[in-house]
C-alpha cells in the first residue's frame, strides 16, 4: 500500500486506529496499555489536561494562526456568572474550546517567541512549508501507522527537514537531552523521518523546536544524533514485534505474568548510597 500524505484535521487523524509515536511508546511500557489506547481512537472527545490544551493552542497560534478563531477563544468572564455560563453554552454550540487568560497570553508568547527563532522564520519562507500533515501507511503488510508532522520545509543547508513544536519548562540543552530520552523523542525523530520517506519524501533531518513556557520564553532548535537514531530504529522494530506477536495471540499482557514479582532499588541508589 503506498502512503497517503493528506492536510486533515487533528480529530480525524486522532481518530484513526493505528500506530503511531504516541502509542508504541505505551506498547513498549505495557501492550494492555496500547491496546487500550488503540480502542479508544474511535472518534469520542477525550478529556484535555491543562497541559495539553496548552500545547495544542500553541500549535495553532504557531502553525495556523488561522485556525484559531475556529477552535479557541479567550474567556471573558467567570464561568459561574450568568454571562460566563453564556458564554459557555455559545462556545459549546460552534464547538469552540474557551481558554482562561493566563493560558492564552502565555501561548501568545510563546508563539511570537518561536516565529523569532531564525529556523523557524527560515521554514516559514520556504516555498514548500507546509503544516499539520498526516501521513498514513502500513509496516510489514498489515500493521496500519500513522503520523502527524508538524510543519515540513527545505531550510538552507538542511535540505528538506521536518519540524516539530515542544514546550518545555527547561530549554536548556542538557534538560532536552534529559526529555529526548524520557519522552521517547528519538523514537519520534526515527518514526516520522520513515514516515516521510514511505510518502515519497527523502527528509534529511528532524528538527525539534523547544519553547519555554514562562518568560523569558526561550527557545532552542535541535537535531538528534544519528547514534540516538540508530537506538530509536532498533526499538521500532521490538515494537513492531511485539504489535505482531500480540495481534496473532490476541493477548495483550499486563507488565508481568509472575503471581509475585521482587523489585530492587535502581542502581543510582546504590550509586549514591555509595559515594
């Protein structure tokens, strides 16, 4: 099956049951977990954290400012006034998601701090910036897989390269590394630069911008190290084994099959008790 690459909206895209990023990452911590993930990609509105909101009106301040007046509006009054129940019930109605002040003026900034950042003003003057792009395909012939790109563009003396917006409480280059291995990031890098090239596209590099979420709203662009891809790659492909082993067995397990597991400290414990 050839790729599909389409601009579709994020509803439809969270809607589709596949693999993606976000879900191998709970594949590779427990595959009850990913299987409940996937059965609850049918389409129903899930509750937002906090932090989710804010990232996603960050996103569409920076990459469809557009959009925003369809999807966000800023909240004018308490919501258990009459008028901020009003204003509620007429939001709920055109389907508009109302966002506290604080939020919105913090993504406000975030956003103009991210337009500043010289790669992402480069981006944005490419002749092929596009953004909020799906890309659909299967793996070894039956395995359905996803994946939503931020923004994609040619940037000088990168060649063609996807983008992708982080927020972060720590810009700072040794916090990133520190989140590229706790969030999986590498993993994504790999996954959405296949992606790209099951669509057709030989994206040379994945760049991930990191924006602060307080002032003074620094930003800092990054690039994976190949070693870390090389890493990324090999984990893909256990979670493709594992996706495969479990959709023929129809079992999903838990994290451990023992009546009673022991559990040790971690070895930094041990490390630290030692020094």
């Amino acid at each position: 099956m050839t790729a599909r690459m389409i601009h579709d909206e994020a509803k439809a895209y969270h809607a589709t049951k596949a693999l993606s990023k976000s879900s191998m990452d709970e594949l590779l911590r427990c595959p009850a977990h990913f299987k409940q993930t996937l059965d609850e990609m049918d389409g129903t509105e899930h509750g937002q954290t906090p932090a989710m909101l804010l990232g996603s009106v960050f996103h569409a301040m920076t990459l469809e400012p557009d959009t925003v007046a369809t999807q966000y509006r800023k909240k004018q009054f308490p919501g258990t006034s009459k008028a901020g129940k009003e204003e509620a019930a007429d939001a709920m109605a055109q389907g508009i998601t109302l966002v506290t002040s604080d939020v919105w003026e913090n993504c406000q900034a975030m956003s103009v701090a991210a337009s500043l950042h010289p790669l992402f003003k480069a981006a944005c003057a490419a002749e092929d910036w596009q953004t909020e792009t799906s890309i659909y395909w299967k793996e070894r012939g039956s395995i359905e897989c996803k994946a939503r790109i931020d923004a994609i563009a040619t940037l000088p003396g990168f060649g063609l390269a996807a983008i992708d917006l982080k927020s972060t409480i720590d810009a700072s280059p040794d916090a990133i590394s520190k989140h590229i291995y706790d969030y999986g990031y590498h993993r994504q890098a790999a996954w959405y630069l296949h992606a790209l090239k099951q669509a057709g596209l030989d994206a040379r590099q994945f760049v991930f911008l990191f924006v602060e979420k307080a002032a003074p709203f620094c930003t800092t662009a990054v690039t994976i190290a190949e070693s870390a891809i090389g890493v990324a790659y090999e984990e893909i492909r256990g979670a493709l084994d594992k996706y495969e082993e479990c959709a023929a067995s129809g079992v999903w397990p838990g994290y451990t099959n023992e009546i009673v597991t022991e559990v040790d400290l971690p070895s930094w414990a041990y490390r630290r008790n030692a020094a």
